[in-house]
C-alpha cells in the first residue's frame, strides 16, 4: 500500500507516513516487503513437511537448519509441539523436483528421524499480514 493510499485512512500526511515506513525499514520492524503471486503463474507443487529429530547434538540440529534455511524451495520452517520438531512449507516444480528436493535436504540426514508430507490441493488464504490492530489489543 502506497504512503498516500496510507494517508487516506490515517491520521498523517503521505510524507510523514513515507518517513516512519523508511525509519521501520530501518530499524528492522519491516523486516520484508512481499508480493503475493498468484497460482495463475504457473502450476507448481505445495506440501507441508513434518519433520521429526532424532536424538543428536546442538550443532547437528543448527546445521540441518541452516542447510533448510538457505534452500529457496523452503518458504516456511516452523518450530512446533507435538509429535513433530518441525513444520515446512515446501515448493518444487513438479514431483520429481519435489523428490529430489526432500531426498537432498532430508533423506540422508541423521538428525531426521522420520517425516511425514501433505500436499497442497488447493490455496484457499494465504497471507504473511498480521492483524495488528488486534494481536495488540487496539
């Protein structure tokens, strides 16, 4: 949204709006400004990866995150409860891709003890915005 269509709903003028967004660009408050391409753009595969650890040292789970941190088919790496360690959001360009992406960044690793995947069907919402105004009791 643009500073001045910002201006519309708030309080301040386009330019005052333009300098606290830069000043939170800045200090790290925006972390990252995100456009949300539609599925029109081509047909590609979603899942949802479980990932459960095997019992094995600091250094070993901080790898494998650091090796699924740096893949750009990984959009998501959640750490959760439950009978899993870890949730991804992954996309490859068709099955086979989807293989050897998970085969590369899971199959062979120790600290996996096993994973379970579900595809995505169908996107029904997605967002990475956060309600603000209500998370923060406004």
């Amino acid at each position: 949204m643009t500073a001045d269509l910002l201006a519309e709903r708030l309080p301040l003028s386009p330019s005052a709006i333009a300098r606290r967004i830069r000043r939170m660009r800045a200090d790290g408050t925006i972390a990252a400004d995100v456009a949300i391409v539609s599925e029109e753009v081509g047909p590609f595969l979603s899942a949802l990866v479980h990932v459960q650890f095997d019992r094995h040292s600091l250094d070993a789970l901080q790898a494998f995150q650091r090796r699924v941190l740096a893949s750009p088919h990984v959009q998501l790496m959640l750490e959760v409860t439950g009978n899993f360690d870890l949730v991804l959001l992954v996309s490859a360009r068709d099955m086979d891709s989807f293989n050897m992406l998970v085969d590369s960044l899971l199959g062979s690793d120790p600290v996996v003890r096993r994973y379970e995947t579900s595809f995505v069907k169908r996107r029904r919402k997605f967002t990475p915005a956060l309600p603000l105004h209500e998370l923060l009791g406004g």
